[in-house]
C-alpha cells in the first residue's frame, strides 16, 4: 500500500510538472531565442517524461518491487524535471531575466541532463526480470557498460563551461554566459578535459552494444515464455525504428514521434513485464514489419517518381501519377509482404493449409520410413520456427528409430506421439512458442505423420511378413517331407522287415517269430509318437480336443510349480474362434509362459483371454522382476510381436506401475476368417 501511494503521488507530481512545463512553454512562445544558448521548449521532454511515468506507475501498482517498473518511474520523472528545466531557463533569461532559478534549470538541463541516457541501456539490461545477467561475464560486461554511460553525465557535472565551450566550438551568448554555471567545476587544463570528454562522448554510443548483446544472449538462452517478453522489446526497438526515420517534416513534429516511440516502448515493456497477452507478439511483429516495409516503399515510389517524372509533368502531375502507382501496387504488395512477414516471423503456422499440404507432399516423395521421419521433422521446424526438432517412433518390431532436425539450443519441450490412441514414440521440441491454435495444428500434424508414417511401416512389415510366410511355409514342408522320409519311412520299412521274418519264422521257430513281433510292435509304438510330435507341431491336438481355454489351461499346468502359481481366466465368447487365432494365442501364451519361467522370478502369473471389439484380447501377467528400460527385445519377445503381425493384430509388453510385466496381445478375428 505504500509503495501504491508514492506511484500515485509519483503520478500527481509529474502531471503537475507537465502542466508548469508547457504554460511556461506558451508564455515563452514567440520570443526570438538564439540558437547557440542550446535552449528549446520543453513539452517534448515532458511528453516523453509521461510516456514513461505512467507506464512505470501502472507497472508500480501491479508490481511495486520490480525494479523495471522503478526505471520507467524514476527516469521519467527526470525526463518531466528536464523539460521543466529548459522551460524556465528560457523564460527566466528572454521572457522575465534575473527569474529565480534561471541558472539551476539551465545548468540541470545542459549538465544533468545527461543522466537520462543512462535510461534505455539500464532498463535494457534489468529487462524482463529485474535482474542483471546471472553468467558472471555478462554481469561484469553489464556493469562497465553502465559505468562508461555514466561517464559522461558525471563529466559534464563538474566541466566548466569555458571547458565545455571549447570542446564544442561554441560560444555562449551574453545572457546565458552571465548565469552561474560552474556550481562543481573542477579547475583542471584543457589537456585533461579534452580527452576525458571525447573518451565519454564515444563511450555513450559504444555501451549500447553491450546491452544489446545481453539481450541477443539472453533470448538464445530463454524459454518459450522469456522468448516472448524479449520479443516485446524487439517489437518497441522495430517501432522506434520506422517511426525516427528522419523525414523532411517541421520539426515539432519529430518531438512528437519521440514521444510516440518511448510511449510504445513503455508499453511494451508494461505487457512484457506482466505477461498480459504476451503470445500476441508473434502476429504483431509480423504486421510491423510488413507495414514498415511498405511505407517505406511508398516513400521511395514518391522519390523516385517525383525524381524522374518531375521535370517533365511538373510537380502536380508527378504527385498525381504517384498516387496512381501507390494504389495500384498497395493493396497486393500490402497483402504479399504481410504474408511474407508472417511467414518469416512465425512460419507458416498461420496458414494450416499450406502447412498440411508441405507436409502431405514431402511424405509422397519418400516411401522409407526413416526418411518420412526427416520430412516431418523438417516441416515442423519450417512451420513453427523450431530451433530443433527430434522425432523419436518405435517401429512395429520393437526397434526405435530417431531423427534429429538442426541443434538443441535452451529449454526443450516434449511431447507423446500417439497413433490410434496408443503411443507409439515422442516428439522433442526447443524454441517453441506455441499458443493454443499451434499447438492444436501440431498435433493435427503429428498425427498425420504418425499415420502415415505407420502406415508404411506396416506395409514394409506387411511385405517381409508375407515373405517371411512363403519361407516358412517352404521350410515346414521340408522339414515333414525330411522327418518322413528320415524318420517314418526307414522306421515303417523296418517293421515291414520284421513282420516278413516273423512270418517265415512262424512255422519253424515260433517262439523266435514273437521275439521279432514284440520288437515290430515297439518299433511301431515309436512311429506313432514321431507321428504325433508332427501333428502336435502343425496344430497342437489339444486346441481340437479341447478348446482354446482349456488347452491353454493344459499348457500352463507343465508350468505350474511349486513355486511358480500359474492361473487362466477366461470369457464364454471364445468358442468357435479361427484356427489361426487359436494356434497365435496358444502359442503366445506359451512363449510368454516360458519367459516368465526363464527370467522374471515370479511368484504368480495370471491369463486373461476376451472377445471385445471384434479381437481376441490376450494378457500374460507376472509379479516378476520386470524389464529393464535399457533391455533389447529377445527372440521370444520377437516372436511374440511377429505372431500377432502375422494376423494384422499387435502387441506390447510394459511395467504396471504394480510391478511385474504385462505381455497384451489383440488378434483381429475378421482377418483370420470370421
């Protein structure tokens, strides 16, 4: 409450100080006053002093100790006591001489004045928090660069005018050179002061590069919010800019755009400070720019036509064919440069279309997946201005593939990548500055790519699947015909040997032909079992006999140990499924059964079998050791994924947050004939 009420006082005082300043401007109007005495009026520093007081007590109000909003304060109350300054020496030497006062406004005016130039580069450098640079070597550069535009307003403080004077190659007229100027002059030679002051002078310009380079160390190193504030000053820095192009006017009209341009940059700061639409700057820095480089435009269409027509139409008919030419051209060079501005600014976020179609015609023109992977990546980076860009996708196998577009550079921003409702990779962004129409486009896009990127992996998958298929068909018809041929054949001719000597043997030597029977009956008691391990390998006997659950049941009782509790749940619905999706879950859950005997170290393992959505829904669940984040799938694991692909289902293996691991496998029915 007491800092409010000196902001309001600070306030109450610097209207007060205007009001003086330009009734005793209105009083001094029309006296002739000599260029040399260096006296003007002084509303034009009274107005810049209110462009920045009152953003600076508004800043108070919401943020008394920022000190920010104490720079905007304070500097603009010495801008308002510098134009009451000017006001009254003039009145008090040409209007009312021998005025109280005469002497301290001239002299805080000509020498103390010189302390508002330490206000840009001090605001610049505690610009947006407050605070000078936290890096060591930027705080120390800060402080000298303070110190050298300082330099000269404590110079002129105590120069003496004789000094001051020489140094510029001026004299004084009678009646300022009566006033007394020296109240802290230091009696020093000349050859002293006219380095001292030359060194001040070109040390005012030199320390201005400093706090622009903070500024530029600053925004390489912000966050999406910081980027945004800095880009408000950029903003106030482009304004001021355009609007102190030093046009032919009269020349009140310059103190006027003065006073615009600190009045813009003070508010600047205002909105910068309290993040008060602070996203807006993206689109009006793009209009800026496009509206600065047209009115600039338009001038040179006026110089150059008045240049060129001018001695030969006459002044009239040159201003009328320039007005021709600036409507003619305004409206479509207005709408291409607003355009380019934006684009060059913010991307081609603004226009979705076109940032929907670059990416649609760069994914036609590649069919790898790691090279869709760089398209999309660089469209986002193109679209919304990234800095860096790293798109990481897990492939149907299990692999992870990775892209990188441009050099991660300050705080980064990372996002899941989602396809079907289930994640399937990340996205890493840095530089983002995303508002909620961007970021709805963004994920408009990823979800694209992530489609479409998908959709020619599983067609890859798709391809080497069904090569993978013919192989493997090719390969379980040599391995029948070889265990056939190997192993059924020689054992069958065997036993056909031993029934022929049986035979021949009957009549003579009975007892020596049941010897060879008994021994063609064993023989045929493991052709049997040969037999039944090849029916077993094509389609274990037990999905027939049984059904799906039970057979599965079945297998997870070789399981069971003492150890090891293995139970099976399961619905109504599973009755009748497809040969192919029974075989797939039988053989899932025995792959998995087997890993969580060989690795996991459980205790307990549930399956849970389900008809929902058209899939067979199969999960393995351990209370096991889990999996590491660092560990590669294995060949079961493989297996298991490349038996769901077979039938265009899939699979995932996670940690629950209860531990163990979880082995989910959906198998459509509709593509295995049902």
């Amino acid at each position: 409450m007491r800092n409010n009420g000196l902001a309001w006082w600070l306030a109450a005082a610097g209207a007060a100080v205007a009001v003086v300043t330009v009734a005793v401007d209105v009083r001094t109007a029309g006296v002739a006053i000599p260029a040399a005495s260096g006296l003007e009026p002084g509303w034009p520093s009274a107005l810049c002093g209110l462009a920045q007081l009152v953003p600076g007590v508004l800043l108070l109000r919401k943020l008394p100790r920022h000190p920010v909003a104490w720079v905007l304060a304070v500097f603009g109350s010495l801008w308002l006591l510098d134009g009451l300054a000017v006001s009254w020496a003039a009145y008090g030497v040409y209007v009312s001489p021998g005025l109280p006062g005469a002497s301290a406004g001239y002299w805080y005016y000509s020498r103390f004045g010189a302390s508002l130039t330490l206000g840009l580069p001090l605001l610049i450098l505690l610009f947006p928090d407050g605070r000078l640079p936290a890096r060591p070597v930027w705080r120390r550069l800060s402080v000298v660069s303070l110190a050298l535009t300082g330099l000269m307003w404590g110079l002129l403080i105590v120069a003496p005018v004789a000094v001051m004077e020489r140094f510029h190659s001026v004299v004084l007229p009678p009646e300022i050179a009566r006033l007394d100027l020296d109240p802290f002059s230091l009696a020093l030679p000349y050859t002293v002061w006219e380095p001292a002051l030359r060194i001040a002078y070109g040390a005012v310009l030199v320390s201005l590069v400093v706090p622009c380079a903070v500024t530029v160390h600053r925004y390489r190193a912000a966050d999406a919010e910081r980027r945004a504030q800095i880009k408000w000053l950029m903003w106030a820095a482009l304004i001021d800019l355009v609007v102190l192009l030093p046009f032919r006017v009269p020349p009140s009209i310059p103190a006027v755009l003065l006073g615009l341009a600190v009045a813009l940059t003070s508010a600047a700061v205002v909105v910068a400070v309290t993040k008060y639409r602070l996203y807006d700057i993206d689109r009006l820095l793009s209009v800026t720019v496009a509206y600065g480089v047209l009115a600039a435009l338009v001038v040179l269409v006026d110089v150059a036509v008045f240049a060129l027509a001018g001695s030969v139409l006459g002044e009239r008919d040159s201003a009328l064919a320039a007005l021709a030419i600036v409507a003619v051209v305004y409206a479509p060079l207005r709408t291409w440069l607003s355009r380019t501005a934006r684009r060059l600014v913010r991307g081609s976020r603004d226009d979705p279309y076109a940032a929907v179609s670059t990416l649609a015609a760069r994914l036609e023109l590649v069919t790898d997946p790691d090279e869709q992977l760089v398209a999309v990546a660089t469209t986002l980076a193109e679209a919304f201005r990234l800095s860096y860009v790293r798109v990481e996708i897990e492939r149907p196998g299990g692999a992870r593939s990775v892209v990188e577009h441009g050099a991660p550079r300050g705080p980064s921003v990372s996002l899941p990548v989602a396809y079907r409702g289930e994640a399937v990779g990340r996205l890493t962004l840095c530089g983002a500055d995303l508002t909620e129409r961007d970021q709805r486009l963004l994920g408009d896009l990823v979800r694209q790519a992530a489609a479409a990127v998908r959709a020619v992996e599983l067609s890859t998958s798709l391809r080497r699947i069904r090569a993978e298929l013919v192989l493997a068909r090719e390969e379980e018809r040599r391995r029948i015909r070889r265990d056939l041929h190997d192993g059924l054949g020689p054992s069958l001719g065997a036993v056909a040997l031993r029934i022929e000597a049986a035979r021949n043997l009957a009549g003579g030597a009975p007892e020596q032909a049941e010897r060879i029977l008994e021994q063609a009956v064993s023989e045929i008691g493991g052709v049997l079992a040969d037999v039944r391990r090849l029916v077993h390998d094509l389609r274990p006997p037990a999905l027939d006999e049984l059904g799906v659950r039970r057979a599965i049941e079945q297998q997870a009782g070789r399981f069971r140990t003492a150890g090891l509790d293995v139970r099976v749940t399961g619905d109504d619905t599973l009755n009748g499924l497809p040969a192919a999706v029974e075989v797939a879950a039988y053989r899932i859950v025995s792959e998995a059964l087997a890993n969580v005997v060989k690795h996991a170290g459980a205790a307990r393992c549930d399956i849970r079998l389900g008809v929902r959505d058209g899939r067979l829904e199969v999960a393995v669940r351990d209370d096991g050791a889990g999996i590491g984040p660092d560990v590669a799938a294995g060949v079961g694991m493989l297996s298991i994924r490349e038996r769901a692909a077979e039938l265009g289902g899939d699979c995932q293996v996670s940690c629950p947050p209860g531990g163990g691991t979880l082995v989910t496998a959906r198998l459509p029915l509709e593509a295995a004939g049902v």
